[in-house]
C-alpha cells in the first residue's frame, strides 16, 4: 500500500477491521484482534464515551503501530520509478 493512500485512511476519525488490514498489511482475524485489544484499552481509559460499532479511534491506531504520520507526508511526496501521474 502507497504512502498516500494509508494516510487517506488516517485522515477519517475512525478505522475499521478493513482500514486496519490495511495499515498494517495483516489477515483479517490478526487484524480483529488488534482492534479489540485497541477497544478494550479505549473503554478501560474512557469507560462512559461513545464509539460507534465497529470502529475504534484512527488516533488509537496510529498509537498502537507508532505510525509516523510526517514520514507518510514525505513518502507521499516522492514519485516512484513506475508512477504515471
């Protein structure tokens, strides 16, 4: 996945199981797992705040991978050999 196109994910408030696959290039019950545990520690620190089903806070996963977000931003800004833009 392009730099690009991961931080078009970031930039939405929530993540979803399939935006986590994504991220972070894993199957689909690893990355279940993943946005359970990040559920689980949300609700332990923010017991009464809402969160909609199946989501969990894009903040807590950049948290959880410890995305550099200003690398993505450069990356990004880098044509590629094979990019035809």
């Amino acid at each position: 996945m392009k730099a690009k196109e991961i931080l078009n994910i970031l930039a939405t408030p929530w993540c979803t199981n399939q935006d986590i696959m994504k991220i972070a290039n894993l199957s689909a019950s690893t990355a279940s797992k993943v946005k359970r545990y990040i559920e689980s520690e949300f609700r332990k620190k923010n017991p009464n705040k809402f969160i909609p089903a199946y989501c969990v806070p894009t903040k807590d996963v950049i948290k959880y991978f410890d995305i550099d977000i200003e690398f993505l931003k450069t990356l990004s800004g880098i044509k590629l050999e094979n990019e035809h833009e």
